[in-house]
C-alpha cells in the first residue's frame, strides 16, 4: 500500500536548475534513508545522493556542489534540488526510501521522472 510519487522533472537547459520531490503515502510509521538514484540511456542505476534518518548526506561525486539532497519528516517527503545542470544529468531519476509499516520494513522505489537536460 506504501506509494512513492515524484514530480518535478523535465526539459531544462544547460546552466538551469530542478528541484525533484518524492512524497511517500500508505501505512506509514516511520522512515529511515532516503535516497535519489538516476538511470541515463544504456547505463546502469546509479546513487545520487543519500540522507540519512539522522540528517547526514553523500552525494555522488559528480554533483558534489550542485545537487542538495534534504527531506521534511512530516511529510514522508525527500527533495533534491539540482541546480547548474548539465547535458550529463540527462536520466530517468527514481527516488528510494527505506519504510516502516505494520507489515514491516522495505526499502521502495518511485516509478521515476525524466530530466532532460539540452544543451
């Protein structure tokens, strides 16, 4: 029953900046890590950044400087703001949590969000 809905993506140019949100729903007690990965054309999904329960973050090192990841407790909400963005980001961006309910606790995905990034 948990979901995970994202929004905020799309078509931006170079130098531009996105923020992304993922709001969790559904039979929530409790989260714990949070995280954005991102999957571009023919690669592999990858960690963007991760925030813990505890508020310490890592970011890939690629982003380092332009990406911020945080989240807002009450809202079962993580964000990331992407700011500077460049051709490189171009992905399918899925966000992560790790979710307590009455029936236990997983880590669930988003079904993803295109950012586009043009040069």
């Amino acid at each position: 029953q948990v979901q995970l809905e994202e929004s905020g993506g799309g078509l931006v140019q170079a130098g531009g900046n996105l923020r992304l949100s993922c709001a969790a729903s559904g039979g929530i007690l409790g989260t714990g890590a949070m995280g954005w990965y991102r999957q571009g054309s023919g690669s592999q999904r990858e960690l963007v950044a991760l925030i813990l329960g505890g508020g310490g973050t890592n970011y890939q090192d690629s982003v380092k400087g332009r990406f911020t990841i945080s989240r807002d407790n009450a809202k079962n909400t993580v964000y990331l703001q992407m700011n500077s963005l460049k051709p490189e980001d171009t992905a399918v961006y899925y966000c992560n949590m790790y979710i307590a309910t009455e029936s236990g606790r997983l880590y669930y995905w988003g079904q993803g969000i295109q950012v586009t990034v043009s040069s």
